[in-house]
C-alpha cells in the first residue's frame, strides 16, 4: 500500500525535497529521488504512438527464437506465452495495459475496419478456425505485415497478412497505441 502512495507522492512533487509521514512510516525523498523517479515514469508517457510502436515491434523481434509458444499460458519470466499474452507482455512494456485473450483485445481501443487503415503498432485480430470468430492476434508492423507468437512448431514469427493462410482471415484491427 505504501508503494501506491510513495509513487503518486513522487510524481506530484518533483524536485520538491519533503519528508512525509504514510500510514506511521517516515520516508524522505530528496530532489535526486524524485525527479529520477518521475523520469522513468514519464519516459513511456512522453513517447509518440509510433515511438511506442517501434519499441513494441524492437521488442518483439528480440524475442524471434527465445520465446516458447504455449495455448493459454503466460509466464512472462519463462518467456512462455501464446498468441495474446504475448502481445500482453510486449504493449505492457510500453504503459498500455491490455486484457488477456485475442476476442478481450480486439474490444480495446479503437476499431479498423480495413487493413489499408492500419497503422504500425495496431494490433491484428484473425480468424482461425470459425472465419466470423477472432482466434488470433499480433502486432501489425507495416507492409501488409504482422508479427505473432504463432505456435509451438514457430513461435515468434512474421507474417504476410495477404498471403499463404493469412490470407482472407484478417477480422478487425484494433488502435490501442495513443
């Protein structure tokens, strides 16, 4: 509990020096530790969408060969995940707080409609087995191209969204990045 307070004291009072008393406990902030502290808060607020998006996309190409792809699964310090908690973890890194599960993500933030409105960044939401069903999800990155946490034989790949069996199964895009 005394985090929470400690956190939001910190933002609030920059280059401020205050001592503080929360909940009986005494806790001294001097100029240093607040103002460190609101610069790594503020450094993922302060970026553009498409400075967001290309940390997302960096950080998902990182992954490409150390990620295990495992259906419902997400244990972030084992790099495991599937297709969601994937993009869970990758968007998190960057202050956008997403649900868990592609059908909860596509609900999020604003809806594209048509691929040609996609921006990099936006999330892609596929179908996979029901073509009217969202069963799949990834990070669009450009170009008609996405990258996902695909399964166990492939895990983080990237993919033509207008070829082989991506083709035709593109449902909705969704703009969470702002």
């Amino acid at each position: 509990m005394e985090k929470t307070y400690t956190k939001n004291w910190k933002k609030a009072l920059v280059g401020v020096s205050l001592v503080v008393t929360l909940m009986g406990s005494t806790t001294l902030f001097t100029t240093s530790t607040v103002q460190a502290a609101t610069a790594t808060a503020a450094a993922s607020t302060n970026k553009t969408a498409s400075q967001k998006a290309d940390a997302i996309i960096k950080d998902a190409q990182s992954l490409i060969g150390k990620v295990q792809y495992v259906y419902g699964k997400n244990d972030p310090k084992k790099l495991i995940f599937d297709c969601s908690s994937f993009t869970k973890y990758l968007y998190a890194k960057q202050g956008v707080n997403l649900k868990w599960g592609a059908t909860s993500q596509s609900k999020q933030g604003q809806s594209i409609k048509n691929v040609k409105d996609l921006k990099k960044g936006d999330l892609v939401h596929f179908s996979v087995k029901d073509p009217k069903k969202i069963g799949h999800v990834g990070i669009y990155i450009g170009n008609g191209k996405f990258i996902h946490n695909l399964n166990p034989k492939n895990d983080v790949v990237i993919s033509d969204m207008s070829k082989g069996y991506w083709a035709g199964k593109f449902i909705v895009g969704t703009r969470v990045l702002k």
